[in-house]
C-alpha cells in the first residue's frame, strides 16, 4: 500500500471508485429486481407499456435491504439472481404455458447440460427430497401419486422403509417423512447390508456431513447389489460446478441441488437430477398433478428461472468466480490491515459452501468488542451488513473451525461495488465498535 494510500485517506481515485460504486449500488438496490440490465423494449413490455417510475416494494413495506457478506443462507433469502436470470424470469411472466409441457421440457433440457439421464425442476432441494422419496416409494411398491403417504399412521404401500446412517439424521428428514416413510438407522457396513431388505424403498445419504461415516462408493455398491435406489442431498455443494454430474455420475440415483443457493436461481427452484426412472416419478408427484407434491408448485417464472440460471452458471468457470471473490476480499483486507492485531486470511470449506471465506481476526480486548458484538452492530447499522455466521463462533462447523475472534465475510453475493461499504463498515467497526449500529440490538416492538 502506498503512504498516501491509507483507508482513512483514500486518493481520490479510489474515492471516487468508491462513490461510483457505492452509486451503482444504491442504484442496483433500488432498481426493480427484475429489470435488472434489461433492454428497454422488455422494460416496457413489462410494465405493460408505462415508463411511471415503479414502486420498491421492500420500501413501501418497510423491509430492510441488506449486503450480504454471509452467503446462501435460507433466512437471508439466499443469493440474488445474476442479471439474465432476472430477465428470465421477467420474460416468463410474460405468457401463460402449459405447465406440464414447461416442466418436462426444462428437465429434459436441464438434463441434457447437466450430463444427467433425467431431472424434475423442483421448488428447492428440500421439495426435490420430499419427490425422490415418493419416486422411490412409487418404484418400489408400484403405487400411485394418490397413495403417497397413506392414510395417518397406515401407509398404503408395504414397502416405506428408508435406510440412513445415524448421523445422516438432519432438519430435513421431514421432507422424506412427508411420505409416510419410516427411518431404519446404519451405523456399520454391515448394518446397512442387513438393513436392506424387501420393505427398502430408498436409501439416503447426507453429502456434507462433518462426519466420517460408510464411503459414498459403498454406500452406492451395496443398495445396487440389492436393487435399491441411492438419493443423495447436495443441496448446498457446488461448487465446483462438476459436483452437478459428478455424483450422478459416481452412480446415486437421485441427487438434490438448491436452485437458489451457488448456482444463483430462484430461491424456491431446486434440481432432482439423476436415473429418469425416478426423474420421471418425481415429476408425477408435482403440481398439478393432486399429490405430496402438489404444495411444492414451482412457478413458470421460477422454472425458467431455473433453467437460466443452469445456462448462466455453465458460462463461468470456477477459477473466474473464485477470483472475483478473493478481489473483492483484496478490497477489504487493504482497508482493515493496519488496524492493530488484525490479522487475515481466506479459507475455502472442503464440501459445502465451498467458497472463499475471509477470517478477520482481532483481539477483542484491544479492539473493545467481540466478534458477536460487531456482527450485531453491522446488521443494525445502515446499511445493514450480514456476515457469515461462523463469525465468534466456538465450534467447529461445517468445515469451517472455530473463529471465537474473527468476523468471517464471504463476497461471491455481493452487488459490484459492494465490497468498498462492506470495507468501510467493517474498518469504521474495528476502530471504534459503538459508532456503528447498536448492541445489544434493541428489542422488537411489542405486541398489544
Ligand atoms: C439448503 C439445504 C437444503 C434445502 O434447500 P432449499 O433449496 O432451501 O429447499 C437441503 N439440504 C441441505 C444440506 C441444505 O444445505
């Protein structure tokens, strides 16, 4: 850094490239989402020919628009969808379609880029968990839809058994008990080769558990010998973006992706992707058809949203959206380096989010807070900032250490520009914690 170059004193270039990009933010803030790089021709045609400014909805309701530095979590709305997706999904909503005809068409065509044999579009990875399940149910006892999942406490099919290692247990065992399945747990390979019996409709295995349990490999050999189809969630687990054939490839069944996490679709869109066999099934489970999956509908415009997004993302590479990240984070590490006992560094988790994340380290006596208070006071403050959550946190998780002293940020989500806010908010922080936001945050407003 050169002398002049201090955070504090930044050379009017780069304030200016600050305030430039600080403008396109707040210009992409409160651009109307969907028209987001559009031509004017679209623009126009959807809103129906008007050119009166459009009202931000997020203004008018009072919701706060946030940064975020955290990443693709659910509670934050996930990421926002890169430009053509957003015209994608402009364009949709523009004409009526038949919407069986749209979902067999997009799978077919998903498919197809994502070396697959067969893909149902579904609305998220937890709703591709619940079709695979009824897929699974529906091969194994040659049932319908309409039996899935039975009467209470009686399912209509003999065959409902789903076998998983103990600690594949997750939050979303629910989507697979939506179909009236029941858990038999494996600890050992031996467990699971007894496990597998006539009443298996499924086996399920968790791709991002910090576990060590029966290898993928086995896992997939074993249920094959017995005929029994293997789901895999990987919801969470691209990039790199080869994961999306890699283990359909290695020989899962049925494999399940978020749409709207990495790979920047819709956030109710998700891929069931794997054997056609189940693809197909899955597909018959879902809206319209009057079935488990007939609360789990899936837009047109999320759809081609979808399908776009799988377009957009076969256009980058990996090594271009890791670099973009780990410039964006150059931008912050210049401006909080020479803040005394700062120090950073970047760490990519191994299976899920795997993305760079930068430790902000401190020591919390000098600096006059800790890592949770800043968290806080960046999310209160205006703009609000969202770091990662590992920020002070005392157990490992997720691949990611224990960071009891650092604020963790990851940049991939961020708007352009949006690392000179994020830059600054964290400096101004680090220097002087009570200028920034409030701790604790104040309570919500009661309810009378
Ligand atoms: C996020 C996630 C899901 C759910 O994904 P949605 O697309 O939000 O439904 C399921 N499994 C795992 C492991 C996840 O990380």
């Amino acid at each position: 850094m050169k002398k002049s170059d201090t955070p504090d004193n930044l050379p009017s270039y780069s304030r200016r490239r600050f305030l430039r990009a600080s403008q396109a933010t707040v210009a992409a803030l409160s651009a109307v989402p969907v028209l987001g790089g559009t031509t004017d021709i679209l623009a126009v045609t959807v809103s129906g020919g008007s050119t009166k400014p459009r009202p931000d909805y997020y203004d008018k309701l009072g919701v706060t628009k946030l940064i975020n530095a955290a990443g693709t979590y659910t509670e934050l709305t996930s990421a926002v969808m890169p430009p053509p997706v957003r015209e994608a999904v402009a364009q949709a909503a523009l004409h009526p379609v038949h919407l069986e005809e749209l979902q067999q068409k997009a799978g077919e065509y998903v498919a197809q880029r994502l070396k697959a044999e067969g893909c149902c579009i579904s609305c998220g990875a937890s709703s591709a968990i619940t079709l695979a399940t009824a897929a699974s149910v529906m091969a194994a006892n040659n049932c319908q839809p309409l039996d899935i999942p039975g009467r209470i406490g009686t399912p209509l099919f003999p065959k409902n058994e789903v076998v998983v290692q103990k600690i594949h247990h997750y939050e979303y065992d629910v989507a697979m008990q939506l179909c009236g399945i029941k858990f038999v747990d494996v600890v050992t390979l031996d467990d699971y080769r007894q496990a597998l019996g006539p009443n298996t409709a499924m086996t399920q295995y968790f791709n991002a558990c910090d576990a060590v349990g029966i290898s993928r490999e086995d896992w997939i050999a074993v249920a094959h010998e017995k005929g029994v189809p293997c789901h895999l969630d990987a919801a969470a687990d691209m990039p790199p973006i080869s994961n999306l054939w890699k283990y359909t490839g290695m020989g899962f069944d049925m494999v399940s992706f978020s749409g709207g996490k990495d790979i920047r679709g819709p956030q109710n869109a998700g891929l069931l992707l794997g054997r056609k066999q189940y693809t197909d099934l899955a597909q018959r489970n879902i809206c319209p058809v009057d079935s488990v999956g007939r609360g789990m509908k899936v837009a047109k415009e999320q759809i081609v949203g979808m399908v776009a997004a799988v377009d957009w993302l076969l256009a980058q590479t990996d090594e271009g959206m890791d670099q973009e990240s780990r410039d964006r984070m150059a931008v912050i590490v210049r401006m909080v380096r020479d803040i005394p006992s700062v120090k950073t560094s970047i760490m990519v988790p191994e299976v899920a989010n795997h993305v760079p994340h930068l430790m902000i380290n401190f020591d919390p006596d000098l600096i006059g807070a800790s890592a949770r208070e800043l968290r806080v006071r960046l999310r209160t403050a205006t703009p609000c900032i969202e770091l990662n959550p590992h920020t002070g946190s005392t157990r490992p998780s997720q691949g990611v250490p224990a960071q009891p002293n650092a604020l963790v940020v990851t940049t991939f989500l961020l708007n352009p520009g949006e690392e000179y806010i994020v830059a600054r908010q964290i400096r101004k922080a680090l220097k002087n914690p009570k200028s920034v936001g409030t701790y604790p945050p104040p309570p919500p407003p009661a309810v009378t």
